[in-house]
C-alpha cells in the first residue's frame, strides 16, 4: 500500500469509478485500494446527455479548484485521460493545476487510438494536443509499444509504462474450463462499437451458421451501439448461438468470466484493455488482434490467439481451434494466470509509489 505520508500528498483526477462504463473506471476503481489516503476528484459521470455532463464538470472543476486551494500538501496530480471529450477535459484540468497551482501533473493516458485522434485533429487541435503533452512532469502509458510512439514521436521525456491493474480472482471449481453440454462457451466483454470488432465476430458466426451451430455459445456484454447489435442476431438468427447481456456488473460478471471457457476481443485499436486482463485473472484463453500492448500480453499459440484487425478468416480459425481442441482452453487459460501476474496490484503499487517520490523529492 502506498504510505499516507505519500498518497496524501497526491490526488487523482479521472472519470467516477462508482457507476464506470470504461476501462479507465475500473482501473481508478482498483487503484483507490492501493492509497492509504485515497483523493479523488471526478471529471465525468456518464450522464444522460452533453448538457448534464458539461454541467457536471463545470462543478467539478470548482471543486478541484477548492480543493487545491485548501489542501497545500497536494503536490502531485496524477490525471487519467483518453482521447476527444476526455482529452480535452484534461487540458483544462492540467491548465488550473501546473498554471494557476504550480503544482506538477502526471498525465496516464489510457486511450487505444490516440495516434488516430492526433491525425484526424485539424492544426489548432494538434497544437493543443502537444501542448497538453509537454506540460506535464510525467507521462504514464499501459504498454511498451504506446510508451515507444509517445516518445519517438512526441519526444517525451519522462514516459514510464504503468500495468493496468486487475485484482487476483478465485477459480470456482464448479465452472471449470472445457466443454459444457458439447458447447464451447465464448465470451466478449466491451464497448457495442465496429471499432471492437463485435461485428466482425457476428458476420464470422453468420456465414459459418452451420458449422458452428451447436458447437459454440457466445455471451456479449456492453453498451453502445446495442440497437445494432440486436437487430444483427435477430436478423441473421443468431439467438441460438449467441446471448445478449447488456451491461454486466458485479456477480453477474464475475459469473460469466468464471462460466466463459474463452474470452474474445478482435478490436481494431487497443491500449492495454482491461477487459483482457481480466479474463486473463480468471485462467482463460484469448481470442484478440496485434493492435497496442496486446501482443504484450497474449502469445498466439501459448495463451491464445491473435490476428490482424478484420481477418475474418483468421478469427474463424481461432475459433474453430478451441472447439476443436477443448483441451488447449485448460493450458492456455493456465499459462494466462501466469502472464497476468504483473498486473496485480503487488506488482503495480512499487512503480507508482516510485514515480510520486521522485517528483515530491
């Protein structure tokens, strides 16, 4: 745990972990454990609409601004940030605090396509964006290869790659991996959007109906685009090889990563997705593509498979190798458990605890 007389002289800053809808969240939300003194402040909530959430931030900011104002022992505020609304939200964060507190800023961006945001921005927001970069005394990124472009092409300075963290889970024994009922169990965990490649993963399963029907059950779980989504599985009678959950939560996730035999994310863009990392902590394979840190983290034949975003034939045949072969779910979820371990909190809290002392020294 990372001593109070450190922590309490550091506040987070990032979206609220108590109702989350995104990897940052649930990141922030296992962070909190690691503090013995734990400030926050929240920037966005996912409300109803951009009115009630621009109204929101404008009260968080004038209780970040209190609150900095009234507690000098703050020296150090570590910000997570992503990309578009997230990214721009930051900027003004990062502006109260370095220009008007002078107090120094870590900046732990968490966005798996931040070089497609930069190269879509116009000249004005590209100058916003590098300025937002260099002002910061600290970058944290969630993989090496992120690490490696903010340096190169930004020129960065002081970048480290911080894990994301996920917590140790329990294997239920009366959920063990294999074949159940001669059905091998997918799961995927994640934001309803092309960009994830669920739809990718819905036209793999419709134009292969007959050879995987009654062979293989998909779980889906998440929000976005789920209109879509359902529309897709009624359409192309997917329902009965595949089961729409919405957003999961709580027991009902911890459930179905303990029931899934393999976890499946075949996104176009990734940082380090803990959605990954998770399923990984539960002893399962996976199913997923070589975009940001994932390659970091899955091995294509050691604990699972991966392909280029959009090969659809590809993530049929990684498919077709866990049903084929139901033994290969029980080592690659093994060999999972062992990868996973330098995302645990143990492992994590040393290099956070090491940044906040050298910029409080």
């Amino acid at each position: 745990m990372i001593s109070k007389s450190i922590a309490g002289r550091v506040l987070l800053v990032g979206p609220d972990y108590r109702d989350h809808r995104g990897g940052i969240g649930a990141v922030i939300g296992v962070h909190k454990d690691l503090y013995e003194e734990f400030n926050f402040i929240a920037s966005h909530r996912p409300l109803k609409n951009n009115f009630l959430k621009a109204i929101y931030f404008m009260r968080q900011i004038i209780k970040l601004i209190g609150f900095l104002a009234t507690h000098r022992e703050i020296q150090v505020v570590h910000i997570h940030s992503s990309k578009q609304g997230s990214f721009y939200r930051k900027l003004i964060i990062a502006c109260i605090v370095k220009l008007i507190f002078r107090r120094k800023t870590i900046n732990h961006i968490h966005s798996g396509n931040f070089s497609r945001f930069y190269d879509n921005s116009n000249v004005i927001s590209k100058k916003l964006i590098r300025f937002f970069l260099r002002l910061n005394d600290v970058t944290f990124t969630v993989s090496d290869s992120w690490k490696t472009y903010f340096e190169t092409f930004f020129h960065l300075k002081n970048v480290h790659k911080i894990n994301n963290i996920v917590i140790p889970h329990q294997q239920d024994s009366s959920l063990c991996a294999g074949t159940k009922n001669g059905l091998v169990y997918f799961l995927f965990l994640g934001m309803i959007h092309p960009d994830k490649g669920i739809f990718d993963l819905l036209q793999v399963l419709k134009e292969h109906r007959t050879e995987l029907f009654n062979r293989i059950k998909l779980f889906i779980g998440g929000n976005g685009q789920t209109g879509q989504l359902e529309k897709m599985i009624e359409a192309d009678d997917l329902g009965g090889m595949v089961e729409f959950k919405g957003w999961v939560t709580g027991i009902e996730k911890d459930n179905l990563l303990q029931f899934s035999d393999v976890f499946v994310l075949p996104s176009y863009y990734e940082g380090s997705p803990v959605a990954v990392l998770e399923a990984m902590s539960y002893g399962t394979p996976i199913i997923s593509t070589t975009v940001g840190g994932i390659p970091e983290i899955v091995q294509t034949g050691f604990n699972g498979w991966l392909h280029r975003p959009g090969d659809q034939g590809a993530l049929l045949k990684a498919i077709l190798y866990y049903i084929n072969d139901p033994e290969s779910i029980k080592r690659h979820g093994a060999r999972s458990m062992q990868m996973i371990e330098d995302y645990y909190p143990r492992s994590v809290e040393p290099q956070l605890s090491s940044v906040y002392s050298s910029l409080l020294s």
